[in-house]
C-alpha cells in the first residue's frame, strides 16, 4: 500500500526539501495511474506535473492536509477531466462524428497491456478511478473516498460494479 509522504523530520518545515521527499514518494505512481487513464505516457506525466505544480503553489496549505497525496490525485483526476472535456468538445466543433482515428502503438507493447486498455476502457470513468485508486494504488476505501469526494461506500459499491463488468466482460475467476 502506498503511504501518504510526509515531510522528511530533518527538514525545515516548508522548505523545499519537505516538498521534494513528497514530489520524489508521488510522482511515480501518479503517472503510472494517470496512464492507465489516458493510455498516454506523455499525456499522463504532464498531467502528474501540472498537479504537482498547483500542490508546489499551495505547499504550505498542502502539506498539512491529512492526506496531500490525496490532494495531489485528485487535482490530476479533475485535470484529466476537464483535458478530456476539452477533447469533446473540440471534436464536436471539428464535425468528426466518428473518425476516432487513434495512433498506432509503438512496437513491442505487450499484450497484457492491451488487454488492461480494454478492460479499463469497459468502465464507467467512476468505477475505473475507483479501481485504480484502490486495486492498484493500494489506497482503502476510506482514502479513495477522500480523493473522489464521495463515501468510502460509494467506493465500495463501485468497485464492485467494475469488478462484476470486467468478470462479466473478460472472464472470471483468476485474475
């Protein structure tokens, strides 16, 4: 499980080196989620550094919150949302009902990761924060509430509605 960080005891407090510890803990699995997310590596690290940015701009509000982590996920999640928005509607006023042209992927990819793709791409955008944020993240319930603004039950409940689709969906049982 993923531990919120906390600023480093041996630093000042509000130094740069408190945020640095945090940037260094967050920033990995931040853009590992946000790819999951966009399927873009280099969508999903400029997202991570525009939220890590805002929590660097608000540091010192930030870095006593109970959960700056949370902060930091949720700011990229509404971030994503609102890159996605944009993308809607600059297709509508573009007329390209339908072209969905996608670029082809790199050579070598995996095809487990593809398979991932599809299974997120079969969940509400809910339940798949939900799942990331709890399945592979490694936050509880309680947490990803939090970070969604909802209650640790609606986290629940989504989970299992995203599970019951991709089992469903892909198949059950193992995994």
């Amino acid at each position: 499980m993923i531990q919120p960080a906390r600023p480093r005891a041996d630093a000042g407090s509000g130094d740069d080196l408190d945020f640095e510890a945090f940037f260094e803990a967050v920033y990995p699995p931040l853009s590992r989620a946000l790819f999951l997310l966009t399927n873009d590596a280099a969508e999903a690290e400029d997202l991570a550094q525009e939220a890590l940015a805002r929590a660097f701009e608000r540091w010192e509000r930030v870095r006593r919150m109970d959960s700056p982590q949370g902060y930091v996920y949720r700011t990229a999640l509404n971030l994503n949302r609102n890159r996605l928005r944009h993308l809607r509607m600059r297709a509508r006023r573009a007329l390209h009902v339908g072209a969905g042209v996608h670029p082809a992927e790199p050579e070598g990819v995996a095809e487990s990761r593809d398979e991932v793709r599809r299974a997120l791409a079969a969940l509400s955008v809910e339940q798949r924060d939900a799942l990331i944020l709890v399945d592979w993240l490694g936050l509880d319930a309680e947490e990803a509430g939090r970070v969604l603004r909802i209650e640790a039950a609606s986290v629940r409940g989504r989970l299992h509605r995203a599970r019951t689709t991709l089992r469903e969906r892909f198949g059950g049982g193992d995994g």
